[in-house]
C-alpha cells in the first residue's frame, strides 16, 4: 500500500492524529506532534457508535430486551401523551435514528443546544412532538441518543461509563477516558466521550473482527453485523451520506474507472473531523482525529479524497493476487 501518498495529501491539513491499522499492524501514525499520541481527543458524535456497542452487548445478555421494543417500557409516560404514535417508539427506532420526533440537531427551536440548556434532557426529548410516523425516515437526533443511554443504564443498573469499563473499555485496554454527563448524571449518548487516538482505533478492531478481542467474544457476531448493516437512507447534509445502521454510517466508495476496486466501509463520525473508519474488505480501521471548531469541511473529504483512493488501490491489488 502506498501509504507515502496519504502522509504526503495530509500534511497540509493539520489534523491531530491520522491511525491506520491493516491486519492488525500499523501502517500510518500520524499526529501533529507526538504530545496527540497520549491525550484525549473529542469524539463528539462518535460517542454514539461506543454507546450502540453497549446496547449491543446488553442485548446480548438479556438485559435488554428486543430491539422492536416500544420504549414506553422505559419511558411509560409516552403512553399518557396526547399523540398516541408516540407509544409505538421503539429501540431501533432510536438506534437508526427514526424516532419520527421533531428536531434539527443544530439550530431551531428544537434542537441539540436547546436540550443542553434544560434541566431534564430526557424530559426536553420525551416532550417533542412527532414530526413524521416512527420509523418513516431518518432525522439526526441526539435525543434519541440521550434516550438509550438512560434505559441503558436502567437496565444494566449501574452507570453507562461504569458499564463500558466492565464491558468494553476494560477488555481492550483502555484505561484513560472521560465521558460527560446530562444534570441527571446520565452520561451523554450523542456527544462527550474523550479518548486516545489509540484507543479508537482499538474499537474499529473491534467491530472489524465481528466483536472478538484476542478471541474472546465482546459482542456477538450477529448484533455487530445488524449494528453496522444498511437501516435507512441517510438524510442528504453532509456527513450523512450513504446509510445508518444502528448509530454507524455505512457508505461505498467507488472509485473512477481505471481507480481501483469499489468497496464498502463503515464509520463513526464526530462534528469536527473525528472518525473511525472499518473497511472489512481490506482487514483496515482509519482514525482521524481533529480540533478544527470552525465550520471547516476539510475534514469530512479527508477519509474519501485522500485515503480511500489508496485503499482501492491497495484492494485491486489484492484481488489481482488471487485470481
């Protein structure tokens, strides 16, 4: 693979780390000075990826129960709300994002910083009224993140940090986290986990060997696979294109004719440049870590203009070998 040409295209682009594992070893590291290796980056909205790994894992263990549950098993009061659709909410519905509640995550009336003023996010979410039918389509919330991370704490009955740490941030390592909290102290679904670059890409690796870790089972197999399957066509701003699954994005790159070999990928995604990219094909996990707070779109080419044109290269190539 001629990594030369990635460190070469994002070197101009100041990020703060670019990570890129294939087959498990290393082939780019890449942080803007070696302090980035050992300090926690903002994930933002790559959060909600770690967090729909614990729903899956406490799905797993019964503690949860099927995904076409109506949440009103948690949230009962949506059985009193004036608008009965509201009662056919259901856990998948806010895994692919397709609540149907009324929202735009950045500006309006209701929105993410609107929520972030309340005094019960929960509360602010559950008060929303329906813009479409559950299930119709997809409109990115992260109330509905908030949403899962409280029954997901209810129903494992201990904090979701506390959780990850026995669940998923033990077992693969990671020691050095931070992970924020609504007023209730119910840690952010949508947004506040702080990691290091290393210990992202670990959970690519993760989700790219279908939920083992030195071969012990982390998440089964099946749940990783409807986690990061297709759901829904992803509403048309960028970065949401392509599809959602269950709080991952799932695209294809294809390249130009004469590019390369097409292929699909899967990826959590932060505002501001902070991305974990698996591409089960080429054995690969991408990480890219950023700090830019300006309205930047550098980093949402990144991935797609600079790297994956490498891989589908790298992939042609591959492909040549065994035929």
């Amino acid at each position: 693979m001629h990594t030369a040409s990635i460190t070469d295209a994002l070197a101009p682009l100041n990020l703060t780390s670019c990570l890129i594992s294939r087959r498990g070893e290393m082939i780019v590291e890449r942080y803007r000075t070696d302090d980035f290796a050992g300090q926690l980056a903002r994930t933002n909205s790559c959060t909600k990826s770690f967090l729909s790994a614990l729903l899956c894992i406490a799905m797993d263990e019964g503690l949860l129960p099927h995904p076409d549950t109506p949440i009103a098993a948690f949230y009962p009061q949506l059985l009193r709300d004036p608008d009965a659709r509201k009662a056919a909410i259901t856990l998948r519905h806010l895994l692919t994002m397709t609540s149907g509640l009324r929202w735009t995550e950045f500006g309006g009336l209701n929105s993410f910083p609107a929520m972030t003023r309340t005094p019960n996010w929960v509360g602010y979410v559950l008060e929303q009224p329906l813009a479409d039918e559950p299930g119709a389509s997809m409109s990115y919330n992260s109330g509905n993140s908030q949403l899962l991370a409280a029954l997901l704490a209810e129903a494992v009955g201990m904090p979701v940090a506390a959780y990850a740490e026995k669940k998923l941030f033990g077992p693969l390592g990671t020691r050095d986290y931070r992970w924020e909290t609504d007023p209730q102290g119910v840690h952010t679904g949508g947004f506040g986990l702080w990691l290091r670059p290393a210990d992202m890409l670990a959970f690519g690796r993760l989700f790219l060997q279908g939920g083992a870790w030195h071969g012990t089972p982390l998440i089964s197999p099946a749940r990783v696979s409807e986690a990061t399957r297709a759901a829904i066509p992803a509403a048309p701003q960028p970065p949401r294109r392509g599809f959602y699954g269950w709080h991952w994005w799932t695209d294809t790159y294809a390249p130009e004719e004469g590019g390369g070999a097409a292929f699909d990928y899967f990826n959590a995604y932060g505002f501001g440049g902070q991305a974990i990219y698996v591409v089960p094909a080429l054995d690969t996990v991408v990480v890219l870590t950023h700090d830019e707070r300006k309205k930047s779109k550098i980093p949402l080419h990144v991935f797609r203009r600079h790297i994956a044109p490498v891989l589908a290269e790298a992939l042609w190539e591959q492909q040549k070998a065994v035929r």
